[in-house]
C-alpha cells in the first residue's frame, strides 16, 4: 500500500507540473570553452537582427547530464523550447511525442525551404529525418580526422604532404614513426595512440572493413561480424604485433601529439579548437581517415530537436532560429569558430571557411570525408549500447584480456539483451512463427475432420 501511495503521489506531481506555458525561448546545450562562446555570441546576433522573444543558451555542463535532464523535464512537462540531441535519444523522445519536427514548419512550395533541404548534406539529412520527415536540424557535427607532425614525417623520410591511404600503408608509416633510440624497448616516439574505449574509431574500421553496426532494419547488434572482428584485430596488432601504439585514457593522446611523442592521432574535427588555443610547436598536417575496403567515416555530433510547445509562437520563434543559423553565412562562421561541420554545402564558398582552410591545409579534404559518411545508429538500443561495446567490447580485446571475438560477441549479446532481442533471433523467430503455422495448421486441419464426421 505505501508503495501504491508514493507512486500515486508522484503521478499526481507530475500531473501538475505538465504542460506548463514556455515563456523563454531555450535552447539546452553543452558547448563549452571556445565553442560555448561562439554559440553565445551567434545567439546574440540572432537577438539583434531579429528583435523580440530572445533565445536564451542553457548549458547542461555534459552530455549525461543533458540526456537525464532531458527525460525528467519530459516526464514532468516542464522541457525547454529545442535542445541538443543525438538521434537515439531522438527516437525515444518521438516515440513519448514530445517533439514537433521541424519538417512541419517547411513549405514545400517555398524557393527558399527547397534550396535549405536541398543543399543540406544527404548523410546530415538523411540522420534527421524519419519516414522522409524532417524531425531535427544538424548542429555540432563532426568526422573524425587524423592530425599529424610533419616533421616526424620529414625525420623519417617520409612525404609530409601524402598521409596514408590504406590500413597497411598506415601501419607501414607507424612503424616508421616508433623510435626506441636507447634500446630499452620502450618507444621514446610512438606512430600512434589512441584511447582505450576507442567506439569511434572502430565504427569507422568496422564500416571501412564492409561491415555495420546494426543489421539492415533491425535492432540486432552487427558489429561481431567477421568484418567487426577484422577491424578490432587491426587495433589490437597496432598495440601488440607491431607495437607502434599505446593506450591512453581521455585526451591524454592529444596532449602527447602537441608534445611531439605521438606522430599521428585520429580524433574529432572539433579538436582544432582546443588544439589551435595552445601553440603548436611543429608544422601540423590535417587529413582524411585510411579506408580499407571501401572509404567510410561515422558522422558524429548531436542535432537540435524542438519540443512541442502550447504557444505556437515559440515554436514559431525556434523554426526561425534555426533556419538563420543554418543559412550559409552562419554556418560557415559556426564551422571556421568551432572546427565543426559546415551543415549546408554552399557554405564552403564562403570567405570565413576560405581563410580557414588556407591556414589548415588539409582539413578541406578532410571535411569531404562527408561525401561518404554514415550516419550514427538512431536505434533506441544505441543510447545504452554504444557504451556496452565501448566497456565490454572493445576494453577487454585491447587490454588483452579477451580476443576481439570474444570479446564483440559477448558485448553483442549484451546490446541485444537490453534491447529485447536475442542474438540469434532472426532464425529463432523464424522457427517459432513456423512452429506456430504447423501448429494452426494441424488444429485447422483437425477441426475440419471433426465437421466431416458430424
């Protein structure tokens, strides 16, 4: 009964505290640093040039703070305007219909909104769309890239301006790059480091390698194939086989890259900004992911989602906000300030990404990694699988304390498990819905009998 009482008590609460008027219009987010001041300062312009209701930043401080947030404020009725999201929080977020979809707010028939979609990169709009609507709107989106020291590659014979274009000449390259000048046999410089819960870089691997995360469709984890095993062994001989890689923790790998005892580090497009703040004592080189069987990167980065609202001004006012900071101009500004993405392909004509790139040679080639990127998984399953193959898929294979099949295969059970499907369950489905057909059959086929006898 007390049991009974609390929760009755608490849908009361909540009860009321739903559907409370939004007087501010609020956009909840996480940027922080150079990139927490670029949003400011664009979000002030937009006040300015458009006056009336202002947007207001909110800053959750982090990404399981702003999930959890998010949820509650839901739950309760209170959630803001429009807010950061990545696309499986997106999904579960639909599902409750919490969201209006910006889609909703695009006129067909208008010039502008058909050039908008049109000129919107097919992989950020196919991300944000279901069934060919269009629910959220890209924002700080990124591929990841490989930073590189030029001088290294100058040391070592190499040409600095051709980085390596497959796995192996890339391992070829590290090998290079490892110096153990004392003997002792640990590496006084390193060809590579990268961080032990490497989830990023092996979905590039792992797509680059033919394979994918989630099959076609379909809830069921993917990413144990043989192609997903290939991939990880890849990260694994770096360590152990050829020994031209360390694990780090964090961005301890970035921190040994400025100070010149790692060569070439993978890491986000958006790590330019903190990179950049500090100075870089070397001739940096930028470029585009090695590819494998096929050229693949996984898109990374959050979208914005609009929350339904009682007043249709706000939401009115959010379509507004949103349309002028993916016009061209800002988006451009937002990706020469921030190291993301520019979101619409007009923008790389514009002045502002110009200059960027003639100072960053090689990060205009690395931003067209967006020509054959993929999307993120949008399945319900990724908001807690992605950290389940991080922890107890690609952890314990690269520590060496289970193979990469072991070690995927179990983290694929798990991922499945929490997602309510078995891992074998395409063919366990299919014998159950056969057993269930004989079963009505030889019942259909016995009362049929029986109606004869009679």
């Amino acid at each position: 009964m007390k049991r009974v009482y609390s929760i009755t008590l608490l849908l009361i609460l909540l009860g009321g505290c739903g559907s409370r008027k939004q007087d501010d219009i609020t956009l909840w987010h996480v940027m922080g640093g150079p990139l927490g001041q670029t949003l400011d300062s664009l979000i002030t312009d937009f006040g300015r040039e458009h006056p009336g209701q202002p947007v207001k930043g909110v800053s959750m401080g982090s990404y399981t703070a702003l999930s959890q947030k998010l949820m509650a404020s839901v739950a309760a009725g209170n959630q803001p305007a429009m807010s950061q999201s990545y696309e499986a929080w997106t999904t579960q977020l639909l599902e409750k219909g919490a969201i209006r979809p910006f889609g909703d707010f695009i006129q067909p028939g208008q010039k502008a909104d058909s050039l908008l979609l049109e000129d919107i990169y097919p992989v950020m709009r196919e991300e944000c769309s279901r069934d060919g609507r269009l629910v959220s709107l890209p924002f700080n989106k990124s591929v990841p890239i490989y930073y590189y020291n030029k001088d290294l590659f100058v040391k070592a014979g190499m040409d600095p301006e051709k980085f390596p274009e497959t796995w192996a000449q890339f391992i070829t390259a590290a090998q290079k790059l490892t110096l153990d000048k004392d003997g002792n046999g640990v590496p006084e410089q390193w060809g590579t480091a990268f961080p032990g819960g490497a989830s990023w870089m092996f979905q590039c691997l792992l797509l680059q390698n033919g394979g994918d995360i989630f099959g076609p469709d379909s809830q069921i984890a993917a990413f144990d194939s043989p192609q997903g095993i290939e991939a990880l062994q890849y990260l694994v001989d770096l360590l152990y086989k050829h020994k031209v890689a360390y694990l780090t923790t964090g961005f301890e790998h970035q921190n040994d890259f400025l100070s010149g005892r790692v060569a070439m580090i993978q890491s986000s497009s958006a790590s330019l900004a903190y990179m950049s703040q500090q100075k870089i004592p070397f001739k940096l080189g930028i470029a585009a992911l090695p590819g494998n069987k096929r050229k693949a990167v996984v898109l990374s980065g959050t979208n914005v989602i609009m929350f339904r609202q009682p007043e249709q001004k706000v939401m009115e006012r959010c379509w507004d906000f949103m349309y002028w900071f993916l016009s061209p101009a800002q988006t451009a500004r937002w990706s020469a300030n921030t190291s993301y993405l520019p979101v619409r392909r007009s923008a790389i004509k514009e002045p502002v990404l110009r200059k960027k790139f003639a100072q960053y040679p090689g990060m205009e080639q690395a931003f067209q990694q967006l020509e054959y990127a993929y999307p993120e998984p949008r399945q319900v399953a990724w908001f807690l699988g992605r950290s389940i193959m991080e922890e107890e898929g690609l952890q314990p294979a690269l520590k060496g304390v289970m193979t990469p099949a072991q070690a995927l295969h179990h983290a694929a059970k798990r991922v499945n498990q929490q997602s309510g499907v078995n891992s074998y369950s395409p063919w366990l489905n299919w014998a159950v819905l056969s057993f269930i057909l004989i079963i009505v059959i030889v019942l259909i086929s016995l009362k049929l009998r029986m109606l004869k006898q009679k």
